[in-house]
C-alpha cells in the first residue's frame, strides 16, 4: 500500500510541475549596438496575479535599452510548484545601448 502512496505523490508533482507554463517575451530595438546585459527577478505571486512585475530601465541604462526579455526558467519553475503558485517569480534581461560618445570627447 505504501508503494502506491508514494506513485501518487509522484504523479501529483509531475502533474503539478506539467501544468506550469513556461513563457518568453522579448521586445528588441535595433537601433543601436548591445553593451551589457542585466538580470534581475521580478517578484509576483498567486501565479502572476499579484504583482505588477514592473521595473525602470533607467535604472540599469544610461542609454536606452535595446532588448528586454522576460521569462521563466528551471528555477523560477521549480520555486512556483514548491511554493504552491503562492510565489511566482520571473526572469527579466535588460540589455542596454552602447552609450552616445560625448560631444568633445
């Protein structure tokens, strides 16, 4: 009977770790060359329904950004299907512009 117990188990993680989604949503600009790229985790909860999973690319930018992605990966899967769906974190990539050369410089 044990031996059964623990299949089902098994079958409820996998089901659990099956039904989550995986997504990539990446918005580019080709207007400039790439210089660095930064990562960070937007913190959202109850599946993505609290959380406004926003963030300033100012912050990380001096000149614009030309690419950013947000995601979810091994980890951020795994931390959804421990916590329940209670924590749901993403993966966002900010790749900024090679600054502007100054005038004089």
């Amino acid at each position: 009977m044990r031996r059964v117990r623990g299949w089902r188990a098994w079958a409820v993680a996998a089901a659990a770790w099956a039904t989550t989604a995986c997504f990539r949503a990446t918005f580019e600009s080709a207007r400039a060359p790439d210089n660095e790229t930064h990562r960070i985790w937007i913190d959202e909860y109850f599946y993505g329904l609290i959380g406004s999973g926003e963030f300033d690319t100012r912050f990380f930018c001096e000149a614009p950004a030309v690419r950013i992605g947000v995601r979810q990966n091994a980890a951020t899967v795994t931390l959804t299907v421990l916590t329940l769906g209670i924590y749901t974190p993403r993966v966002a990539e900010i790749t900024c512009a090679a600054p502007s050369p100054r005038p004089g410089s």
